[in-house]
C-alpha cells in the first residue's frame, strides 16, 4: 500500500504513521524482502524519515543479505540515501554482497546502487569497482537516467575508469534525445570532472541541449557552461544560448552560477557584453 501511494507522490502521515507501527509491531523479518525494500523505497520516495522503522530495516536486511535480489540492493541503498542517512554497516554489507553478485545486476541497479553511494560520499571502491567490468557490458541497455545516474556516480566519487565513460559515451549519443535537461548537464559535468575528453559526445549533447535550455535550471546553465570550458571544448552555439537563457533569469543565479558562468565565457575566450553587463 505505501508503494502505491509514493508512486502517485501522496504523503498521507497518518496512512505512514499506521505501516510503520504495523511493520514495527509483526517485526520485518516476518515481511518478504520485496516488501521490506518496498516500504523503504516509499518512505524514501516521500521523504519520510522514520528512524525506527529504518533501524529495524537495517537490522533485517543484514540478517537477511542472503535473501536478496539484485533490485533490493538498489532499492534499500537509494532509501538510505535519498533520506540521507548514512547508515554504514548496512552500506557495506550491501557493497561487499553486491560484489559478488554483480552479474545478476541489471542497468537500474547498478546506476541505482552507485547513485546511493556517490550521494552519500561512501568512496566504498570495490562497489562501484566490482561493477565496472559488468557496467561496460551492460550499458548499452541503459536508458538516459541510468547513463547519466552512473556517470555522475563515478565523477562524484572520483573514480576515472575510461573503459567505463567510453561505453557510456557510446551508449548516450544514440539516446540523447531521451535525455532531459538534467540528464545532458550530469554527464556533461561527470566528463569534465574526470577530464575525459570525448568531443563527439559533447559536441552531440550541445546539439541536443540547445532546444531545451528553456526547461533549465540556474545551475544547469552555469554547469553546462562550465563543464565545456573545464575541458575545452568550444561550442559557440551553445553558449549563446546558455547566454540568452542566463539573461532572462539572472535574478535566480546564486553565487556559484555568477561565478562559473562569466569564467567558462571567459575560458572559451568569448566576450559577451550583455551577459556580463546582466551579471554585474
């Protein structure tokens, strides 16, 4: 039931409030691990930070490691994460677990579990590490959010396996009209942040970027310009548009963006006046 509800977005407290003191009540060892990792997953996905019920998951999940399967290593390390409780032991056991099975991974899981742990900062290497070599197998089944979801996760963590970005290179340019604006600038900035230099890939996100920088954030606008710069890779149309985008909305620039924006111009040795008369 709490699956259904955060699949539509509703947060009904006391409904929450109910499940929880149920699961609590019967004890999640007597729950399958499809269900415990289902509720985690709801909870999670309506911000509901219930610690007594995350505590008693932990504690079933690292009695039962045995029991699961490649989605619930995803779907219980992303409710850590996404509620930002970084619970350890829990984490590590899934990564040492997930190791071994990493051939049983599909491309959700794995961008799912690497996403976990690069959003809690966990530099567990031998998780994301264990998974490469299935990873470059595997990518060409990604979809746009799990390409750049993995991507983002490595650059995050700092871990530069170029085998691995050049599958994802591969993969995204056939797929980038499927990406969405967040998508394009979290691969952009993964392959600037390890200095991977792919122009073909870029040159193609800048063409694809272009069209939708109306659907752009402040930060995107300053990332995607950033992130061309820090590798240089001029792209003039693009920064024309990123500069008319920026103008319109210069008032919700932050002061990360009215940084980053002027240096990447600046970088790429493009004088635009009227973006920076805005900026001043």
């Amino acid at each position: 039931m709490a699956w259904s509800f955060a699949a539509l977005r509703v947060l009904d407290a006391p409904l929450l409030t109910a499940i929880s003191a149920q699961s609590l009540r019967q004890g999640t060892d007597a729950a399958s691990m499809q269900d415990i990792a289902n509720t985690a997953w709801a909870f999670s996905r309506l911000l509901c930070c219930d610690y007594p019920l995350l505590n008693s998951t932990s504690a079933s999940s690292l009695r039962r490691l045995s029991e699961f399967e490649a989605p619930h290593f995803a779907s219980i390390s992303w409710a850590f994460a996404a509620l930002a409780v970084a619970n350890s032991p829990l984490l590590h056991a899934i990564a040492s677990s997930s190791i071994a099975r990493s051939a049983e991974f599909t491309a959700q899981s794995i961008s799912g579990t690497a996403w976990a742990f690069a959003s809690l900062v966990l530099t567990y290497c031998p998780v994301i590490g264990g998974s490469v070599l299935v990873t470059v197998f595997v990518t060409l089944n990604f979809d746009a959010q799990s390409l750049s979801n993995t991507a983002w996760a490595f650059a995050t963590l700092e871990l530069d396996n170029q085998p691995l970005f050049s599958a994802i290179s591969s993969a995204s340019i056939p797929k980038l009209e499927h990406f969405q604006c967040q998508n394009l600038t979290n691969t952009s900035w993964a392959f600037a942040k390890l200095r991977f230099q792919d122009e073909p890939c870029m040159e193609s996100i800048a063409a694809s970027a272009i069209p939708i920088l109306s659907e752009a954030s402040p930060q995107d606008l300053s990332t995607l310009a950033w992130s061309f710069a820090a590798i240089v890779i001029q792209s003039g149309p693009l920064l024309a548009a990123i500069s008319s985008s920026a103008i319109t909305s210069i008032f919700l620039f932050g002061a990360q963006e009215l940084s980053n924006t002027p240096w990447a111009f600046a970088t790429c040795a493009i004088v635009n006046r009227p973006l920076r008369e805005s900026i001043s």
